[in-house]
C-alpha cells in the first residue's frame, strides 16, 4: 500500500493461517508477536478472549497451531437474539453463579444446551435472578470453551491477552483448574507487535 506523503510508508501486515484444522488470525498475530517481544524465549500458551477467542501454542518464537472459538459471539446472540434475552439483563456479575456454571459444563460438557435453557426455565419456575442469569450464562460459555480447549492449558502456563473486564472470566476460570495464569494488556502487546514489525523491516 502506497502514500503519497513522502513522511510515511504504509504497510499491512498479512495475518495467520492453518490448514488442518482450518483457522486464521487477523490482528491477533500481532498481539503474540508484542507479546513475545517483552517475554523472549516464553513458551506456552497464550489466550486472546474476545469475540473469537484464540488459544495459541507458542514455543522457539513462533506459533505451533491455534485454535478459534466462537465463544463471545454466542454469548452475544444469546443474551440479546435468543430466549434468553428475556432472563439475561445487560450487566451485573455474580462470581458465585459464575464458577457454578464453569464447573458444571467442565465435567458434563454435553449438558451445555440443557443448562442454556435451564436459565430460561429457572427464571420463569423459581424467579432466576438476572445477574446470576447473566454469569451463569458466561460460565457455561466459557466452560466448555476451556472443556474443548483443554489439550491447550493442561499442565500449561498460559499469557491472557485482554482487556481487563473481558479476560478476568478466563483468569477465575483457569486458575480454578490450577493452570497458573499472567495477564497482559491487549492494546500495549499490539503497540508493541506493530514496533517488532516495524524493526524487523528496517532490519531486512
């Protein structure tokens, strides 16, 4: 990409692919690679909550695979497109109510869609709280995230990369599992990414 202020230089960076199975990374690269750049030689795991959740195996300063979930996206349309969306207010937390859930769809994961419309039943039948509705939908979302995701974090370190009030559901959650956890900030590890990037060109 060109410019015709001769002050600048454009470039777009070209995202991540993997064939088997088939994912991409667009954005998120970079924040590993910021990541990366201030923790040289870590080797783990690294967990990108937001929208599409991204879990990726890092070892020698490169990522080994990745896997995307869709886990944000689904709380969303089921808060506010679902039946849910009549037991599930816009905010509020109950870390109780939270770790519940995540325990509950960890050991019986294939309970997830009865228990999503658990919340329904148990707001009409016994009067659900909507704050515990609300983390309780969370905690059965990221359960079985981390359910499906587990030949990731088992036995792993794992680097949240995350806005705060997004990755501190994952952090309870995995620390819950005894999975030690560090968290970073997103907006700085891509900063940083962008600045790697930027001195590996000037380097070539």
């Amino acid at each position: 990409v060109g410019t015709s202020d001769p002050r600048l230089r454009v470039r777009i960076l070209p995202g991540v692919k993997q064939e088997h199975p088939a994912d991409v990374m667009r954005g998120e690269e970079t924040q590993i690679a910021g990541f990366l750049a201030l923790n040289p030689g870590y080797d783990g795991i690294i967990c990108l909550p937001g929208t599409h959740c991204k879990w990726a195996h890092v070892s020698a300063g490169e990522i080994v695979s990745f896997r995307t979930f869709m886990t944000g996206e689904l709380f969303a349309l089921l808060s506010r497109q679902s039946v849910l969306r009549h037991s599930v207010p816009a905010s509020g937390w109950d870390e109780g109510a939270f770790a519940d859930a995540v325990d509950r769809v960890m050991s019986r994961p294939e309970s997830l869609a009865a228990s999503l419309f658990g919340l329904r039943a148990e707001a009409l039948l016994h009067d659900l709280d909507g704050t515990a509705a609300r983390s309780r939908l969370s905690g059965l979302l990221i359960g079985a995230e981390l359910a499906a995701a587990k030949p990731y974090w088992l036995g792993q370190q794992v680097a949240l990369l995350g806005d705060t009030a997004i990755a501190a559901p994952y952090r309870a959650a995995l620390m819950a599992q005894s999975v030690p956890v560090t968290l970073a900030d997103a907006e700085r590890m891509t900063l940083e990414g962008l600045k790697a990037a930027q001195a590996k060109e000037e380097t070539t």
